[in-house]
C-alpha cells in the first residue's frame, strides 16, 4: 500500500522532539481561540508568524494546524458552560450540551464533545489518507444546483423539529432568511435593505446573532431565575472522564453517522456548520430518545460535534488540492502556505511529498494531543461554574461584546448584539423555537446564490435540480427527510398490521 | 542545528545593524508609525488582494520592516464598500492603508454608495493583475479564435462564463466578449475567484477570465487551458510553468483580434489627510517589499506585471482608470440608478 | 441565593398576575415582525421582486419571505387577541423584570461607555458595578478582579493576538 507507506514517512518527518512542541504550543493556542469567540484563527497566525519563519514549512505548517485542530476544540467549551458558541459551528452543540451543564453535567457533556470530535476528526484524516485523490475528484461534481440541493438537505433534515406553533417556527424563520438578505446580492449586484447606511452594507452576521441569541438571552433568562445557573453546586469530579467513556460506545451509531455527513460536508464543501445542524437534525429523527433532544441528551452532543469536526478536518482536502478553502480558518492556513513558496493544488501531493504527508501526520499526532490536552482540562472548565454568577455574568458580557465587535471592527455591532439579547429573551418566552431561525440565517444567502446561479445557468429551468443522477438524488432524499415524520407513521401503521403484540408494549 | 541558529542569529543581527545605521540619518525627522499598522482588506478570504496583502505581512514581519507589526483586516462586506467607507471614515489616521482593486472604482459606481477614490491618499501602486481566458483542459477549443469563433458560430446563452462578483472586472470583460462575438455569454457570479476556477475544472461553465494566481495550480495539474491573456503586449515571464508554456507562450487576445485590454490595478492607499511624511514612509516601505525575494517570487507565480508608481504619476493613473471603468460600466449598463 | 422555580403564572410572593401579562407581550412581538415584514416586502419591491428570463430578481425571495412572515404574524396577533387559553398568565412579574433590567440597562450603559472610554475602562467599570450591585462583594475582591480582567484582556487582544478594540483616552496616554 502506497499510501500506507507514505504515511510512515510522513510520521518519521512530524514526529520529532520540537515538532511535538510545535503541536503542544499550536494546540493550546487554539484552544484559547476557540473559546474567546474575539479571537480567530486570523490572529493566531498573525502572533505566530514571525517565529514561523526560523523553521521548516513542515514544521511551521504542523503547528498552524494545530490551532485549527485546537480552535475545533476550544468551540465546545463555552458553548456547553454558558450557552455562548465560539465558533458558528458549535451552536448546535448549545442545544442539548448547555441544558446538561445546566443539570450538573457539564464535565459528561464536555468529555463527550471532546471525544465525539476526536472520533469524527479521525475518521476524516483516515479518509483523506487514503481516498485523497478519490475524495477531490467527488468534490469537483459539485456546481452551484449540486450545492443548492445539499443546502436544501440540510434545512429539510432540521425543520419540523420544535415543539413550537407552526405559525412561530415559520415567523422565526422567515425573520432568519430576512436577516440573511441584507446587504449586497452577489448575483446581481444590487444593495437589499440597507435603506442607504453604510454600517448595514456587510449585512447581518450570523456570529453576532446567536453571540446575542443564546449568549445574552441566556444572562437574561438566568438573571429573572436569581442570579445563579443551575449548575452551581454540581459535584467536580475528576473521574468524569471514564464515567463518560463508558456510556459512549452505545452511541457507534449516532457517531458514524454525523461523521459521515461531517465528511461529505466538509469536501462538497457545505461546511461545518451545516453539516453539525444536519448531523443533529438526522439523530433527532432516527434515535430512540429523538422525544428529549433539546433537554440535556448526550446523543445532542455526540452528533453535532462528530459532524463538524469531520467537516473541519475533511475541509483541508479541497484547499491543498483545489486550493478552495473550506472555511475561514482554513483560508488562513492557505495564506500560511503562499508564504513557503508552496502552490496549493493538484500537484502539491506529488511535488511536495514530505510536506503532505507530514501534514496528514500531524493530523493524527495533533488530534490525539488535542484530546489528551483538552480531557485533562475538563473539571478546571466544569469548575468555572462554581465561580458566582455575579461575578461571571459581566466577564461574560463583556467577552461576548468584544466577541461582537471583532467580526467587523463595527461598534454598532455590539448594539445588535444587545438587540438579539432581547430577542432572544422574548423569543425563548414566548416559545419561538431560534434554532430554525440560526439556520436560515446560516444557510439562506448561500442557498439563495446557489439557487439563483443555478437558474442562470439553465435559463429558468427548475428541471435543472433533477437534471442529473447527483443532484437528483440529493434533492429526493431532501424530500424523504421533509416528509419523514409522514413516512414513519405509514411505517408503522404497516407493522402494526403484522404484529399487534410489539405495538402494545409501552413506549420507552 | 546549532550552528544553524548561531548564524541564522549572527545574520539577522548583522542585518539589523546595517539597517539601522542605513536609517540612523534619515529616521531624525521622518515619520513612522507608533503604534499596529491596519492593513485593510476590501475583499474575502482567498481571494487575491488577500493573498498579496498577507504575502506583505509576512516578508513585513519577516524582515523587520516596520517596528510596529501588521494586522490584516478583511472587510468585504457590499462588494468591498464596507472597507472603503471604513478607510474614508479614519480620515487622518496615518496607522491605516487598504489595497485596492478594481472594485475602488467598480463598487461607488454600481452600488451608488458614497464614496470615490479622492477621499483617500493615494500611495503607491504595487503591481497590474492580468486577466487571462481560460478554458476547461477537455475543451476542444485550443485558441482563442477557435472559442471565439464557435461562440460566434452558436445561439446567445449558450456558452457559460463563470467570474468573481456581479458588475465587476470579470463582468466586464464578458460584456466586451459579448459585443465582439455578438452573442451573449451566460456569466454566473461566484464569490471568489478561487470558486470560479474550481467551477471551470468541473467543467460546470464554458470559461473564466481569472486572474493568473488564481488558476495557475489547475493550469500546471493540466486541468485548464490558456487561452489568451486581455493585454496588448504578452507576459513576459519565460520560464516553464508546464511541461512545454509559459506565460510568455500565451498569445494576446489582440493576436485573435479581440480588442481587449484590461489590467487591474493592485495598488495602496490611505485614508485621507495624510502628511506628505506619512505617505513618503509607506512609499519607502513598499520599495523595500518589492525588494524582497519573497515578492520577487509571488510576482512570478502570479504573473503579474511588475509596474510601480507613486505620487502625482500614480494619482494621474488612478485617475485614468477611473474615467475608463465610467465608460465601460456605462456601456454595459451597470451604472446605480 | 437559592433559584426560584421559574413559574409564569405567579410571582415570586405568590400572588397570581402580578406583571406583564403575556397576552400584551405576545401581540407587541407579533407586531413587531409584522412591521418587519412589511419593510421588506417594500424594499423588495424597490429592487424588483419578479421573475425575469433568466431566473428570480435580487427581490424575489425576500418578497415571499415578508409576505410569509406577515401572514405568520397575524396568525400570532390573532391567537394573542382572541385565544383566552394560549396567552393567559404573566409573561414576567414586575420584581423579576426589575432583575432582568438590572442586568440589561448596565449593559446598554457599559456599549455607550465604550464609545467614549474604549472597551477597556468600560468593562472594568461594569465588571465592577455589577458585583457591587449584585454580589455586594468587598471592596477587596472588587477591585482586583475588575482590574485584573481588563488588564488581561489587553494584553491577549492588543498586545498578542494585535486585534485591536476600541480605546480611549487612558490608552492613548499610554501610548496606543
């Protein structure tokens, strides 16, 4: 096996004293990164330049991943302990990791983030090992129908979960795809609802919405229930680790599964974030405790996490071999890899043999660094808790409106985020369901363009979207998952008509 | 190893005492910044004003240039015009510059959104991006005739152009092939220029007016073709991108007789109200990156053509483009109602 | 403090309705995304909501989404005007809102500050008024911590990681 071999060279090239330092420094940076939602990976590299240039792009290199590897990481420690997500693609994980630090189970929900990361990132690196060239040739069959038949994939996978009143869940995301419209159309040019004002120009983004959304409303929710979170007095306990690790390989499924997608998202490339709200959408609807997502369920936390980390990782295949940055982050990294002289595509897996493969190799080396690291700070996050409300309520303010204000340098940023604060208060009061409305806002502009481009392309056709067996396929199984609740309940009037006795027992 | 670090810092000390006793005369009176110089980006991630800005940034960092560091800014927002605004909002403030390209022009023009290059200080101009057509390796059209003439030769919107944006640069050009052929190209706008080249492997457009850094990698991976290069005079890089071309081996598009040249301006400016020192210090800054090898080598990769300009000439031409993209953007009726 | 069981229909003396009712909340949201709707519908229609030969105008989605999100709102006005059952209760009782705006109106105070003090003091005042409000800590913790946290911050955002924040006038004394 060639590629086996390669990888061997590749490990005897990561694999030095000062590497595994590298790996150690990068990991950590990241993680810090992950968690302040002001700091991206844009700055990491920035501070981490200049000493970049005493060393070899190889090591250099490895240690710029390792912030990505670290920032992946870092996104599900604040979004479990307070609600906040740090990076976009750790807003699913909120949904059922915030309710379980809530109860007292912040250190099970953040082991099993951690680990469900680690798994989902693995699993991708073994892909991109070995189906690499496979892998990029896939990636290129996507055109604008094909990305907008993955967009409406995703949005049929998730809708129809609330609980809410269909005339809320609908309000809520219309007000998402509204939000989304604002700014500059790309496909033709012309300015949507700025009403002349330079500050709306940018449109609304999606990381000083749910900053407001989940973050603020939540200090808000938490302040009319006196001053404390519910986690308070919750019990550090070093051994949470293993107690966690022991219920987890229940989960095989829910976690190959939101790998899968991971891994389909990240090269296509959809992208993390979709592909964890995904991810979480499909395990809702196929697990057996679907009925609790949203109170607390470890499987909430497993799926979006094993999806966006497949993603995050798999989105490196299509920046070395296309030179397509999978998201921002990566886009740094290919900024990183312009100024070794190196030329990302399709040649740099055979001019640049040492370099990739030793890159793959950190892959692996990094993320079992990452996971050892980050296991081992777990009761220090759980114990953040204990520290009393009134203390941790401004720090958090204030980290959420620097947070607010680095997307755009904009002041008037941290503004909207006290708007979406009350929003979200109003919202979780009145029982209007924010989940569909993150996900309009995430997905709409990119399904609008792919859409509108796609009718470019076929003069207005809408038969472009079953032209092909790709598209067509993807496009049905929208369909299927839209109407699944449906599907299940023909399903089972079927197997009521061949066993009576199973449909009596009680449901769990 | 050791010895390598003795001398790599024996070097560099070296190198710093020469640069300071360099400066030591002419640093008595000169400006220079005193605190982070922000480098505004009006563009995304990837794209290659980007990928110039953070090549500065890093042969800045990497050779001492500045005492303050860089920071790379990105604010793309509305074609670009969240950037300029920003820049002509911080007027007076010397520790900001943004590099342009030709949404300086593109962007007020189109979007109607107040603002014009003469609210900034022009700096220096770094570099002209060409524009080449390219064409899917699989594709049997080998020249720009050929293409052309089977565009010629087919019905309006049959053939696909793919191009960064909606009335910009790439717009442009399309709407010039349109009236050369006399049919119309479908243009589909993608968000970079890096999406467009991808979208032209997989083979889902006809053709691409990318810029050359931007399909280089596809190009040597014999994934895409050359076809001729929007200029009236050829790349003059000759040494081998492929197994038998190099730049300098692309026909103009004059030689097919398409009457197009178009280069876009890859240039820096500040905000306004600059001091004639502040600008002076920059200027000097931007010699020293054009210096560097590492620039040496970017610009060979990326083909790009190495003019550089400063003080009234560069204004003078800045000028001229401006009055240029009036015309066209008029004629292909992209102008904001 | 101990959590109290966040109930809706009572307050916290045990008194029944004793507060904004939810009725009234629920019809001011519902009319606050109508008038929403009704923007965008109208700015669509400035950019053009139809469908041209060569697929949707820059407007047409958006017309849809207001049009939709009127509807959906009005069907929300009309639940909070006539349903007796679904908007009965306190939306939130007068002592817990006084909570909820002894949080948000610092917050709002602590953006505006920011404006003209940089983010720095501002968040150092903040951190420091709100413990002495809400926590009625010493002095003695007080002070380190609003201190500390601000100084931190600097040194991560604008010495090390050179993003910068907003600042004022102490940081420009200091040279920033």
């Amino acid at each position: 096996m060639e590629e086996f071999s390669n990888l061997m060279q590749g490990f005897s090239v990561a694999l030095t004293y000062q590497n595994l330092l590298f790996m150690l420094v990068g990991i950590l940076l990241g993680v810090l990164i992950g968690v302040l939602p002001g700091l991206g990976g844009a700055n990491g590299v920035a501070i981490l330049l200049p000493l970049t240039f005493t060393m070899s792009p190889t090591s250099a290199i490895i240690m710029l991943s390792c912030i990505y590897w670290g920032a992946l990481f870092g996104g599900a420690i604040t979004s479990i302990l307070f609600n906040i997500p740090g990076e976009p693609w750790s807003v699913a994980t909120t949904f059922d990791g915030h309710p379980m630090a809530k109860a007292g189970r912040a250190g099970e929900a953040l082991t099993a983030a951690f680990t469900s990361s680690f798994v989902g990132a693995l699993i991708a690196v073994i892909m991109i090992t070995f189906l690499a060239p496979l892998v990029a040739k896939f990636s290129l069959k996507f055109g604008p129908p094909e990305f907008f038949a993955v967009q409406l994939l995703t949005f049929c996978s998730f809708v129809g979960l609330g609980k809410g009143h269909p005339a809320k869940t609908i309000a809520a995301m219309m007000l998402g795809f509204a939000l989304a419209s604002v700014g500059l159309d790309t496909v033709t040019g012309t300015l949507r609802m700025t009403f002349g004002t330079g500050e709306l120009l940018r449109g609304f983004n999606f990381l000083i919405a749910v900053i407001g959304l989940f973050g603020i409303g939540e200090i808000l929710l938490t302040m009319e229930e006196g001053l404390a979170f519910k986690g308070v007095h919750a019990r550090i306990n070093p051994s949470v680790v293993w107690q966690t690790w022991k219920q987890l390989p229940k989960y095989w499924m829910t976690a190959l599964r939101g790998t899968l997608i991971g891994c389909w998202m990240g090269i296509t490339p959809g992208g993390a974030t979709p592909a964890s709200f995904m991810s979480y959408g499909i395990a809702k609807r196929f697990s057996k405790n679907g009925e609790k997502f949203g109170t607390g369920e470890i499987e909430g936390v497993i799926a979006p996490e094993t999806a966006a980390h497949a993603a995050g990782t798999s989105a490196l295949l299509p920046m070395l071999t296309l030179g397509i940055p999978g998201s921002p982050t990566a886009a740094v990294l290919l900024g990183g890899l312009l100024i070794w002289g190196l030329q990302p595509g399709p040649l740099l897996f055979v001019e640049q043999k040492d370099f990739v493969w030793g890159l793959i190799a950190s892959m692996y080396l990094g993320n079992i660094v990452g996971l050892i690291i980050v296991l081992t700070t777990v009761p220090w996050w759980a114990a953040i808790l204990r520290v009393p409300f009134s203390i941790i309520a401004p720090i958090i303010i204030v980290i959420c409106a620097i947070g607010a204000y680095t997307v755009n340098n904009a002041m008037l940023d941290v503004v909207l985020m006290l708007v979406f604060g009350i929003v979200g208060y109003l919202f979780k009061k009145l029982d209007y369901p924010l989940a569909p409305l993150v996900l309009a806002l995430v997905l709409g502009d990119m399904a609008e363009s792919s859409f509108r481009q796609s009718m470019l392309m076929s003069r207005g056709e809408v038969s472009i979207f079953w032209s092909n067996g790709l598209v067509g396929s993807i496009c049905g199984l929208a369909m299927l998952m839209l109407f699944w609740p449906v599907v299940t309940k023909l399903l089972a009037r079927l197997r009521r008509g061949n066993n009576d006795l199973d449909d009596a027992r009680p449901v769990e | 190893m050791q010895t390598n670090h003795v001398s790599t810092l024996f070097r560099s000390l070296v190198a710093a005492t020469t640069a300071l006793g360099m400066l030591a005369p002419a640093s008595v009176l000169a400006w220079e910044p005193t605190k982070p110089v922000e480098f505004v980006v009006p563009a995304g991630t990837g794209g290659g004003a980007d990928q110039m800005s953070r090549l500065i940034q890093g042969v800045v960092s990497k050779h001492n240039l500045i005492k303050q560091p860089m920071v790379v800014v990105n604010k793309s927002g509305g074609a670009g015009g969240e950037g300029f605004l920003y820049i002509k909002d911080s007027k007076g403030d010397p520790h900001k510059i943004i590099i342009t390209l030709s949404n300086l022009f593109t962007t007020p023009l189109a979007t109607g959104i107040p603002f014009n290059w003469k609210d900034l200080t022009p700096v220096a101009m770094l570099a002209l991006d060409e524009f080449v057509l390219w064409v899917n390796a699989d594709s049997p059209h080998k020249t720009a005739k050929d293409y052309l003439a089977a565009v010629k030769a087919g019905t309006d919107n049959q053939f696909k152009m793919a191009g960064t944006g909606s009335k910009q640069e790439d717009q442009i050009i399309t709407v010039a092939l349109d009236k050369f052929t006399g049919k119309k190209f479908i243009y589909v706008p993608f968000k970079g220029g890096g999406d467009v080249a991808v979208q032209l492997v997989g083979g889902h457009v006809d053709s691409t007016v990318n810029n050359p850094i931007e399909a280089v990698a596809h190009w040597r991976a014999g994934k895409l073709r050359p076809l001729c290069v929007f200029d009236d005079k050829r790349i003059p890089y000759k040494e081998k991108i492929t197994e038998t071309m190099s730049w300098s081996d692309i026909p103009t598009c004059m030689e097919a007789g398409v009457k197009v040249d178009y280069l876009m301006l890859r240039g820096i400016f500040m905000p306004g109200g600059a001091s004639q020192d502040q600008v002076k210090f920059y200027v000097d800054l931007f010699k020293k990156v054009r210096e560097t090898p590492e620039w040496k080598d970017f610009m060979e990769k990326g083909a790009f053509n190495q003019s550089f300009m400063a003080g009234k000439e560069y204004a003078d031409w800045v000028q001229k483009a401006e009055d240029t993209h009036k015309g066209l953007m008029k004629d292909a009726g992209f102008l904001a109602q | 403090m101990i959590a109290s069981v966040n109930d809706n229909n009572h307050s916290d003396d045990g008194k029944p309705h004793h507060g904004v009712s939810t009725r009234a909340v629920e019809f001011a949201v519902a009319v606050f995304t109508f008038i929403l709707g009704i923007v965008v519908i109208v700015d669509s229609r400035r950019v053009g909501a139809g469908w041209a030969e060569d697929g949707p105008q820059a407007g047409y989605f958006p017309y849809y989404i207001g049009i939709i999100l009127c509807i959906a709102s009005v069907w929300t006005i009309w639940r909070a005007l006539f349903s007796a059952k679904d908007v009965a209760g306190v939306f939130v009782s007068h002592k817990k809102f006084r909570l909820v705006l002894s949080v948000f109106i610092p917050s709002m105070i602590y953006v505006v500050a920011t404006y003209f003090i940089g983010i720095y003091v501002a968040s150092a005042l903040f951190i420091g008024a709100f413990m002495y409000w809400h926590g009625r800590f010493a002095w003695t913790r007080i002070i380190p911590i609003s201190v500390i946290v601000p100084v931190v911050m600097f040194l991560l955002f604008e010495v090390w990681f050179l993003v910068p924040l907003p600042k004022g006038p102490l940081e420009t004394l200091i040279g920033y």
